[in-house]
C-alpha cells in the first residue's frame, strides 16, 4: 500500500485552467485596451508564471514595466481568480476527489498538497473548498518565494510526511509537474481533462477524474 500522497491542486484538484484563462483574457483586453489579438497570448498560457506573461503583455506594448508594477499585477490577477471562483460558484473538488481522499485518510495513507500557488491561494483554497479535511495548512509547500523547482517542491513535501519520496505517489495534471515528479522516482497518477495525454514510464494511471482511479494501484 502506497504510504504517502502528494497532491497539487489547480488542475489536478481544482478544474481551474478555464478561469485562468477567462481572468488572463480580461486583463490582456484592459492592458491593451481591446486592441491585442489574446488568441496568440493565449498559446502557451496555462502553465506559465504569471510574472512571465505580464511580461510578454508590455513586450507585444513596446513598453517596460517595473518589477514592483509586475509584482502589483500579478497579485492583481490572483485576485481575479479567486474572485471568479466564488461568484460563478465553481469551488468545488474534481469529481471522485473527496471520496478517494476519505478512503486514503481512512487507511492511514499521509497526505499532503504541494502547490506552486502563492500564500493567499493557499489559504483561499482551505477557506472555500474546506481542504483541511485531508491536509494540514502548516504542512502546505507552497510558493513562498523561495522554491521555483517543483522538482525541489517534491522532495520537501516528502520530507514533511516522513516518507521517501520515491515511495511517494503523487497526484499531477501537467507534463512539467510529472516530469518533476518522474524525476524523484516517484508514482504518479495524471489527472487528464482532455485524454490527450500519453502513458510513459512511472505514469501508473492517466484518469479523467477520481472516480477512474483503480484503487488497487493504492491500497493494494
């Protein structure tokens, strides 16, 4: 039986790439004041640091930007989503994710989430999809400022449940978090929206949701 799980959470617990999208959208029209062509930006949007993107808005304006101005609109933008979120009444858990997080819990499995979203993310995360259920705040890694590496990430987040990461399965949507965790010698099991992704080495079960995850791969 599997003795810890590391989960991420937008996109592999939070079905969020179309928010991103939607608040990204509303922020390249305010920017560019409706003049910019956001099918082009949009390429290469989901996955990619909020700092970056602010930074290719000024570049397609010709202008320079400040890093405390980059700083201001990218929590701007995390505002947004949170917002978003709860006005369209869209916090709420992947489908199948509460049962199989009761069932890991229930066997003693150590969970923990380890996430690349900022502090104010974090805590919006336990506040309206009461997360603290399965995981513990403290123990959240989490982008602090210090760690950009979600391979490093990994590591820490084993470290704080006491289990090898290489023991530990872990919970991913995107092709640079399961490389990450492929990295470590980790399991993993991808959460594909799409079922456009491909199995590889170390990928144990690509699912579309939960309820597709074959229990034996876990508790067995």
């Amino acid at each position: 039986m599997i003795k810890g799980a590391i989960f991420d959470f937008n996109g592999t617990l939070y079905d969020d790439s179309a928010i991103h999208t939607e608040v990204w959208r509303q922020i390249y029209e305010d920017l560019t004041e409706g003049k910019g062509d956001f099918s082009k930006f949009e390429d290469g949007l989901i996955g990619s640091h909020n700092k970056t993107l602010i930074d290719r808005i000024y570049a397609e304006l010709g202008k320079d930007i400040s890093l405390k101005e980059n700083d201001r609109l990218s929590e701007y933008k995390e505002e947004l989503y949170r917002k978003y979120s709860i006005e369209h009444n869209l916090c709420h858990l992947i489908t199948g994710a509460e049962r199989l997080l009761d069932e890991m819990k229930e066997r003693g499995i150590k969970l923990i989430l380890c996430s690349a979203s900022i502090a104010a993310n974090i805590d919006f995360f336990f506040k309206e999809f009461h997360i603290g259920r399965w995981f513990l705040r403290e123990d959240v890694v989490y982008d602090d400022g210090t760690c950009h590496d979600k391979r490093k990430m990994y590591i820490e987040a084993a470290r704080r449940i006491a289990v090898p990461v290489e023991e530990c399965l872990i919970f991913e949507d995107s092709d640079y978090g399961a490389s990450c965790a492929l990295a470590n010698k980790a399991k993993v099991i991808l959460i594909d929206k799409t079922g456009t992704k491909k199995k590889i080495d170390g990928i144990i079960q690509i699912v579309k949701n939960y309820d597709e995850v074959d229990r034996h791969l876990i508790f067995d």
